[in-house]
C-alpha cells in the first residue's frame, strides 16, 4: 500500500496484517523520541548559576528535542490516520475518535518528563507510564483483535 493511503488520509480499511507492517515504523519512532527525551533531557534543563549563559551542550539538546517533537508530531498525525482505518476496518466506527488516545497520552507522559525537573523534582513519572502501558495494551488488544472477535 502507498505511503499517502496509510499515513496522510484516514478514509479506508486495512486488515491486521498491513496495519502491523504499516505500525512498526511509527512506534519505532514513538520510542526513539522517549529515549530521546529521557537521555537528553537531564541536559535540557539547567538554571543560569550552574553554567555560564550559554552553553553549547544545553542548547544541542534542546534543538535535538525540538526535531526531535517535531518527528513525534508528525507520527502521531499518521498513526491516528493508520489507527482509524483499522478501527473502522474491526467494524468500530464509533471508537474512530479513540485512534487517538496513545499518541495524546504519550504526549501527556512526554510533558510531565519535561515539567518534572523544573517545576516538582518529587512528581513521580511512573502513573504516566502506566497510563501509557494501559492504553497501549488496550489499542493493540483492539486494533490487533487479539480477542478473536474478528480475525482477517
């Protein structure tokens, strides 16, 4: 199937099979952007009496994070086109809307990892994942048919 079809517009059906092939290249990109943030995010962050006012390795990561959301943002723009052919695919035209829910709650989990060290250094991050996790899991059961409800 062409890019444009899977990615770009969010009118058809796809079976299992293709929106697996089509699924990986986006959550690849879901989880570089994570490790992205997670790595370089301790170098983001800085306050003016620690280092000088500008500094080469802040300002590197920052820009990298800003590409790097900038990737994210246009990922989940497909994945919402690519999670609502498979929706409507499974016979689910109401949960349409729900194609989604896991780019917005990573996108939740990705601004509590960059408010933490600046406004709450207590704020625990894990409630955020575990939201994550849940919707994940829940998507995939559904967009994947693992219930075998109807297997194509």
């Amino acid at each position: 199937m062409d890019f444009r079809f899977l990615y770009r517009q969010s009118d058809g059906r796809i079976g299992r099979s293709a929106f697996i092939r089509a699924a990986a290249p986006l959550i690849a990109i879901f989880a570089v952007v994570a490790g992205l943030m997670a790595v370089l995010g301790p170098f983001a962050h800085r306050g003016l009496d620690a280092r000088k006012l500008f500094d080469a390795p802040t300002l590197l990561a920052n820009l990298t994070l800003l590409a790097a959301t900038f990737v994210f943002l246009l990922a989940a723009v497909s994945w919402v086109n690519l999670a609502a052919k498979r929706f409507r695919d499974r016979g689910r035209p109401g949960p349409v809307g729900l194609a989604g829910a896991l780019p917005f709650v990573l996108m939740v989990a990705g601004a509590a990892m960059w408010l933490q060290p600046r406004v709450a250094p207590d704020l625990p991050l894990w409630p955020f994942w575990t939201l994550v996790a849940a919707v994940a899991l829940a998507t995939l059961v559904e967009l994947l048919d693992l219930s075998g409800a109807n297997r194509r």
